[in-house]
C-alpha cells in the first residue's frame, strides 16, 4: 500500500480485523484486573478493547509492562461501572481503577480536536472539560470523544494503534499497524510536521520506541525530528522530567542516548553537557557516560533497582567539574568549589527539566562526596562508610576509575574496605608510619608556685 495512503487519517476505509485463529495474543498473558475491566465494561454495555503497548508488545511476544483500556465509555460512566475508580487529568481526561498496586488505566475513545461537540448526558464538570483546545497547532487540553476509528487516526504511531476486542477476541487494525510490527518499522500516523507540532513529545517517544524495540524509523519521521528538534524547549520542564526518566530507564539507555545525539535532541534536554561532550579529552567524558548508561541497562535487564539520581548525577558531571575547576583556580578550595557548582548547574540545568528535591538532593551528596574518596587515613573513611549515600558515590568514584580518571588505586581500596573486617579496616585507615594504638594524653602539670 502508498506510504501516503497508509498515512492518511482522512481516508474512509474499514479496518483490517484480525480473528482469534490469525493472531498471537493470548488472555492466559493479560493481567487478571486487565481483564476484569475489559469484561465489566462489555457486560456493561460498552466496547471494551487492550490498546497501545500492551496489544503491541503481545504481538511481539513481549512482556508488557501495563495495559491500557480504550472504551466508547466516558469518564463518568467509567466511574458508575467501578467503585475502585478515579478520574484524573485535565489536558487528558482519564480514569485509574485501582486493584492494590496495579491500576488499569482506562481511556474514552477520542475525536480530532476539531470535532468537539456538546453532549447533553454529561455532568456540568465533565462536560465543561471536552473542550478542546489549540495554541500554535500544539494540543493544550483535548477531551473529545468520539468513536474507535476516531481514535485510531488520532494515536501517535501505526503500531500503538491496534485494538484487542474483548468481544470477540479479534485484532482491530485501522492503521496498518501490524504490517509495520513485521516489518519491524516506526511510522507515525499522519504528517509527521503536524503531528510532531501537535505534541513535540513524540519526537522523544519515536527514539524511544526505536530504540526499544530495534525498529528503523519511518524517514518521513526523521525529517519531521531534524527539523522541528527546537520544539522541545518549549515543552514544560516537570513533563520533561518523567520523560527522561522513561527515555534512560528502559533497558536500552546507550541506544537511546546514541539515537538522541544523532538526531540532535539531546542538545535540547541537557544542553550544558552537550557542550561538554564536545571537548572530549582521550575519550572522557563521552566514555563515562556511556558506561554509566551500560551499567543501568544491565541493572535493569537484571532486575535491580535503578535510581533517577545517579543518571542526572552522571550527565551533569562534567559540566560540574569543569565549573568547580574554575572557582578553584579564584583560590575557593575543593569542596566549596564542588558545592557552588552543583548548585549552580542544577538551577541551570532546571530551566530545560525540572529535576525534584528528592532527586536533587541526592545528585549533590554523590558529588560532594567524590573529594572525600581521596582521604584514606584516619577516621574520615570509616565515617564515609555509613553515609546513607556512601554505595551511590562509591559506584560514582568507581564509574570515573574505570572510564579514563586515574583512580583505579583508590577503588581497589575502598572496595577491599568494604570487604574486610572491623579490625582490619581500623588498621587500614592507620596514618601511615604510626601504630595503630592511640597513645594515653598525659595531663599537663600545673606550673610550680613561686
């Protein structure tokens, strides 16, 4: 089928359905409160459908990490069906059915803005919230419903587009969805320029998903990303926030990294290290952040914990020390010069993503201990070890060793420290040339009267 064809939403056509016998998804991998949405809604009297990365990753054999409802229910109907139900959102208008940790997110079929009709049979608030609106071709609210087609041609790509019909268990394809899921191809639905205008957000979530899945990207949509790139600096920073954090906490965060670079988008989330990227010296500090980024895709390919701490911490670095240089060369010492810098660079850093305190707090006590690691006697390192922060800067120090700064010794060091006893740590720590006994204080006499 003509690429322009399969882009154009304004194309009257009936889907391509996909029966039971002629696709892969099975009930056995949907999450039981999945299901239990999907069938309540149908018994209810609505269309009930699995949509988006929950469909695409069972087509893939994948193991989704959620699943999302999309139903002709609106919200306030969504809430009768569901005591454990709450509606949230005011640019989306959504609804959250709560089963203990897990949550069903559960969507109304939408229309394009531009189809925004009175509907009698909702509450004042609700009502009141179906406007939508449009500033600069950029959707600011948008809560128009409208039918399943509808809201296939309004999805950002063909693939995050596909139906699972709890009905009759088929695949509902408007899209041409699963053509691309075999040819392993990212295309967005649509004119790339308007969509990308519509949500410049799309741009990250192509890199993301290309990267993700290992799909090439549609080139109609690389053009679209090269040449609207400048459009993130206008997206609010706390979105930006959530978004990194999905864009280098997904298992492929080196992918993702080397894909953003190439089509230019990282300059426009951290701008200061992409400056600093510029100036490499024998492979540093390009080396450090990529290994920091290959060490948290295999902590989480691992299933281990990943903080959104140690990633700022890593990709603001550089900026931090080469600032931190210069207000030592002012004659301000070490630590001070360390502090003023984080500081300085994360307010800078927020005008582009907004970093909260419970992450930045922790980024400035993983730099601010880095110049603690060079002392090795006495009581210092013993203290260092029971800083609440002490394993987060420990892998930091030991990340900088292994990328090309000359602090190998010191992490074989600090690593055996760990590993010893207490005794054998005490003698680790002894100032060098002393035994480790401390010796008794005599008292001072008091001088003879006269």
């Amino acid at each position: 089928m003509p690429e322009e064809s399969r882009s154009n939403p304004s194309e009257q056509r009936s889907p391509r359905v996909y029966a039971r016998a002629e696709h892969g998804i099975s009930r056995a991998n949907i999450s039981d409160n999945a299901l239990k949405v999907l069938y309540r809604l149908k018994d209810a009297g609505f269309r009930a459908c699995l949509v988006g990365g929950g469909v695409r990753d069972l087509l893939l054999g994948r193991e989704p990490k959620d699943f999302d409802v999309a139903t002709d229910a609106h919200p306030e109907e969504v809430r009768k069906v569901f005591r454990n139900c709450r509606l949230i959102g005011r640019r989306f208008r959504l609804a959250h059915v709560y089963f203990g940790r897990e949550i069903i997110e559960v969507a109304t079929f939408r229309a394009p803005h531009e189809d925004s009709t009175d509907d009698p049979d909702l509450e004042s608030d609700d009502a009141g919230s179906r406007q939508a609106l449009v500033e600069d071709g950029r959707i600011i609210r948008d809560n128009v419903y409208g039918t399943i087609e509808q809201d296939a041609w309004r999805r950002d790509f063909s693939i995050n587009a596909l139906y699972y019909d709890i009905s009759d268990f088929s695949v509902v394809d408007y899209t041409d969805g699963m053509e691309d899921l075999k040819e392993g191809a990212l295309r967005l639905i649509g004119d790339p320029e308007v969509r990308f205008r519509e949500d410049p957000v799309r741009m990250l979530r192509a890199v993301r998903f290309a990267s993700k899945l290992g799909f090439r990207l549609d080139p109609a949509a690389e053009q679209g990303i090269v040449k609207l790139g400048d459009l993130l600096e206008d997206v609010a920073p706390a979105r930006l926030f959530d978004e990194v954090v999905k864009l280098f906490h997904g298992g492929h965060a080196l992918q993702t990294f080397e894909m953003l670079r190439h089509y230019d988008l990282f300059q426009y989330l951290f701008p200061l290290t992409e400056e600093s990227l510029e100036h490499e010296e024998q492979g540093f500090p390009i080396t450090f952040v990529a290994n920091a980024l290959s060490n948290t895709d295999d902590r989480i390919q691992s299933g281990k914990g990943v903080n959104p701490a140690f990633l700022y911490a890593v990709l603001l670095w550089e900026p931090v020390r080469h600032l931190a240089e210069q207000f030592m060369d002012d004659g301000v010492s070490q630590l001070p010069a360390l502090q003023r810098a984080g500081g300085q660079i994360l307010a800078e850093q927020a005008r582009f993503i907004s970093i909260p305190k419970r992450f930045s707090l922790p980024v400035r006590e993983i730099w601010e201990m880095q110049p603690r690691f060079e002392i090795r006697q006495g009581v210092r390192p013993l203290k260092l070890l029971t800083h609440p922060r002490f394993r987060a800067g420990y892998d930091f120090y030991c990340l900088r060793g292994r990328s090309g700064e000359a602090l190998e010794d010191g992490c074989e060091w600090w690593t055996r420290l760990q590993e010893v006893s207490e005794a054998e740590q005490r003698r680790m720590a002894e100032p060098q040339g002393k035994s480790g006994r401390s010796k008794r204080r005599r008292r001072r006499r008091k001088p003879a009267a006269t």
